[in-house]
C-alpha cells in the first residue's frame, strides 16, 4: 500500500509545499560543494588507514562534529519533531533516550576501544580470542545493524525527498532513492571515511544551524514564553494530555513495558552501533577520542533541546491533523513549520538539510558495512591474514557497490511500508549483539570464545525472531506485512527480552568453555584498553 499516495488524494492542498524548483537548485547546490570536497579528501586515500580511518588526521572537535552528523539521522530530525507535534511528552522520551546514550559510549566504550582496536569493532573482540570464528560472527551483526539502517533511510528517503519535491507517485520516489543511492556510492567509493566525514561535519552545521534558525523564530512568535507555546500546542490538538506523559505509552500495561525495551534499546544501543564505534578510529589518540564524543553530547544535547521546541512548534501553529494528512504523514512536520515560518526559501534550506541528512548517514553506514566486510571477513578469514592494504581496499570498493544496490533496491521494496521498526531493530541487535560482547571483552577476564559466540548469534537472532512475531512486523493496519498476521509478542521493540539474554548467554557460553585463553593477550588488553600502551604501534601498523 503507497501510503504517501493515498494521502495525497486526501489533502491536495497540501501536496504542494513550497516551490520543488527552488528546492532542487539547493540540493545541486549541496551535493556540488560536498562533491568537491570528496574528489579534494580523496587524493590522500593511499592506504587502508587513509581509506578506513581518514588517515587518523581528524581532532577531537572535527570528528565530534562528524559523530554528531552521522547519528542525527533523518529520524532525528524529522521524525522526532512529527513525534513530539503528535504525541507531546511521549515525543520527547525519544530525544532523551538518544541523548543519554551517549553517556554510556563516553564512560564505558569510546576510549577503550579507540586503544584497542585498529579499524573495526571486530578488531577488539577478536584482540583476545579465536579470530576466524568472532570475526565472522562480528562482521554478520555488523551488516545486519547496517542493512536494517541503510533500508530505513533509504525508504524514508524516497518518502521525504518526494514530500519536498512535490512528488507523489511510486515511480518518482523509487527514482529519487536510485538518486540518492548512487550519490552515496560515489561518495563512499571515491572519498573514503575522509569525503565521508567531511560530508557529516557539513551536514552537522548545517542541520544544527537550520535547527537553531527554526528554534529562535518558532520561540519569537509566542514572545519567547514556552509556556505560552506549550499552552497554545495543547489548545490546538484539543487535547490537554499532550503534555501528560502516557499519551503513548502509559494506555496499558504493555505499552508501558513497550517504552523500558525501547529505552534499553536506545540507550545501550548506541555503545555497540558500528558506525559510530568506527569513528574513534579516525583520530589519532585516545584523548582525542574522548574529547570527540564529550563534543559530540554538546551538539546533539543542543539540538534535542530544539527538536523540543519545534515539535510543540509544530503541533502548535499547524496542529496533528493537518500534520497527519499531509504526504509524508508525521515526518512533514519539520517542512510544514519551515514553510509556516519563513515559506518557500526556509522550506528549501531545511530540504537540503533533509537531503544532507540521508546521504550522511547513508554514506557512514555503507563505509563502515564494507570496511567490515574487507577488513574482518577477506582479509582476516578468507585471506588468512596474508591480503595487501590494496587488494583489501579493492574488495572494500566492490562490497561498496554490492551494498549500495541492495540498498536502493531495499529502500524500493519497503516504500510506503512501515519502516520504523527498521530503526528500533537495529538499535535492538546493536545493544543485544554487540554491546554485551564488547563490555564482556573490555572488562571480564573470564570471558571466552563460545561466549562471544553465543552472545553476538543469540543475541541477533533473539532480536530478529521477536521483531518478526511483534505487531509491527505483522497483523494491524500499521504493520509491515498487514495482510498476515504472525505477532505472538506483544511489545514493538525486543530490547527487554533480546538485551539481558545476550548478556546471560555471554556468560553462560564462557563458564561453560572449557578451552584456556591466551593470558599474555588478556593482560596486554586489559594494560593496553586502559592505557593506551603500545596501542599507537598497532594501529599504525
């Protein structure tokens, strides 16, 4: 079912925001600039460090401002602002579990591993243990949080782009995706994580800075009283319970449960997404990989802190009914105020902004799939080791086309489906698979081979089996796959579930391993994580 189409018959006067030609000049214009910024990265793209990790060349501030483009994804922006329009208090709790998150990156992860590992997140897990085995079961979590990633930004691609295009037909969706999917490869394929970065530390400033912009004005026309805002947004939805917490999630006992699983999801989900985890890697020390995250917290806390404005900015001078008829449904929201606020020219910049915001992430997400690939399952498993930095790089390419086209053909299918719990998994199999692994690793002696194992398969496959038996997979309206009906679990996200059994069965798969460990590589580990020692001579080897 296209669902954008359907409400485009049903709203007319509103398939048309602002002027679409005024909108693609932007997006020319953007992706011209950050093109010659890419070719510009990618003369220095000599090895696997250059290409993997930008050469290490970025400081703590760059590449705090690089994390903070890649994780505010177009859900951020646009779909926390349509959550908070809609749903009030119960909108926000998504902005607070993202932030919070990174607290946990920050003490528990991101320091110890930019010591430990070299290029990817496998690198650590394996430091210690049986390589072959942990590194394909590393990269397979990997590519799974990727894909499921990738699909949910290239559906809402199509679904947004379109939205501010003025283009409601499959056909002209499933061309913007092809669009933004080739754009993608071009980027990743030429510039590296160095283009890559680049890309999100433009995007960064721009998106915060069109935040910031929408926040001041929003706040202007109510005399800068939020009260006041807060007030008119409740009048509007004529309903005084928005800003009650339990609009959506406090109607039943399960709803309630549904909000723990999702926070755990996203507030430990965070520590073990790939994408974020590779970028401690491109900067030269761990100090610098502890001041990237603390820069990180600033700008997306900034920006949180105006999706809260804008939301209720939303609800209060356009209203959820007009938001929900809109094309695009909830994720209009953020266009809508743009247009209400400045018209045409602000509704083009925040549609370049939306535009930058997909091929970012899009663009760190496929790097980061294909260094797995390359570095954890060729040149480690396949190549035993003995692959040069080129043919490594050669297959990092390659695997970059393969992923690209799955992708756009992905992003295709899922048009018009419901392709947010495409996000809510992969934070799921992120904090189930990855997270118990790395902390197991960084800080339990005792933890062996088959509990790595165990862990990262249990835990992805836990994730992915409740997903499949929940409702938003199948069985209501609003499901994936309406038209069966296969939900036996009854709460939207496995986290409650998936997380702790990985946990458990990390532990239960290590007092079970009777095989002994190597004590010296535990105790350079343990030396080396908290440290720093001698991790300088392994990654630039």
């Amino acid at each position: 079912m296209d669902q954008l189409s359907i409400l485009a018959q049903g709203a007319a006067e509103s398939t048309q925001v602002g002027n679409p030609l005024v909108n693609i000049g932007i997006f020319i214009a953007f992706v011209g600039i950050t093109l010659v910024i890419v070719l510009r990265a990618s003369k220095n793209n000599k090895t696997a460090a250059d290409y993997y990790a930008g050469g290490r060349s970025f400081t703590g501030t760059q590449n705090g401002t690089a994390i903070a483009g890649d994780y505010l994804s177009a859900a951020s922006f646009l779909g926390i602002v349509g959550a908070i329009a809609i749903n009030g208090y119960d909108g926000f709790l998504y902005s607070i579990g993202f932030l919070v998150a990174w607290l946990v990156a920050l003490l528990l992860v991101a320091e110890l591993l930019r010591n430990t590992g070299k290029f990817t997140m496998a690198d650590v897990l394996s430091f210690r243990l049986k390589q072959r085995p942990v590194r394909i079961a590393a990269a397979i979590s990997t590519l799974a949080v990727c894909v499921f990633y990738l699909l949910a930004q290239m559906a809402g691609a199509g679904a947004l782009v379109s939205l501010l295009l003025g283009i409601d037909e499959k056909l002209g969706q499933s061309l913007v995706i092809v669009i933004v999917g080739a754009l993608m490869i071009l980027y990743v394929l030429v510039g590296g994580m160095k283009g890559t970065t680049w890309v999100q530390i433009i995007k960064a400033c721009l998106l915060i800075a069109g935040a910031l912009i929408m926040t001041v004005w929003t706040l202007a026309m109510f005399g800068f009283n939020f009260s006041e805002l807060l007030g008119k947004a409740a009048e509007v939805a004529g309903n005084p319970e928005l800003l009650n917490p339990g609009l959506q999630y406090g109607k039943s006992e399960a709803s309630k449960l549904d909000f723990i699983s999702l926070a755990l999801a996203l507030v430990l989900g965070t520590a073990g997404l790939p994408h974020v985890l590779m970028r401690f890697y491109t900067v030269p020390t761990a100090k610098e990989a502890r001041k990237s995250v603390v820069w990180a917290i600033w700008l997306i806390g900034a920006f949180y802190l105006f999706t809260l404005v804008l939301g209720f900015g939303a609800g209060a001078l356009i209203g959820p009914d007009r938001i929900k008829a809109a094309p695009g449904g909830v994720n209009s929201a953020a266009p809508l105020l743009a247009y209400e606020l400045g018209g045409t020219v602000l509704l083009g910049l925040i549609s370049a902004v939306a535009f930058a915001t997909i091929l970012a992430v899009v663009a760190g997400l496929t790097i980061t799939a294909a260094a797995s690939f390359a570095h954890d399952v060729y040149a480690s498993v396949i190549a035993k080791g003995k692959s040069t930095p080129e043919k490594e790089m050669k297959v990092a390419r390659r695997t970059v086309l393969v992923i690209g086209i799955f992708a756009i053909a992905g992003g295709i299918g899922a048009q018009g489906q419901n392709v947010a719990f495409l996000v809510a998994l992969a934070f799921a199999v992120a904090a189930s698979a990855n997270l118990p692994t790395i902390l197991y690793s960084l800080f339990w002696k005792g933890f062996k081979t088959r509990g790595a194992l165990w862990s990262m398969y249990g835990g992805l496959g836990s994730a992915l089996i409740l997903i499949i038996l929940s409702p938003v997979f199948s069985g209501s309206e609003t499901s994936m796959i309406p038209s069966i009906d296969l939900s036996v679990f009854p709460l939207a996200n496995p986290g409650i579930i998936s997380i702790p059994l990985a946990f458990f069965l990390g532990w239960l798969g290590s007092v079970t391993d009777k095989g002994t460990e190597d004590v010296t590589k535990q105790a350079e580990m343990e030396v080396r994580s908290l440290t720093g020692v001698g991790a300088e001579k392994a990654v630039n080897h």
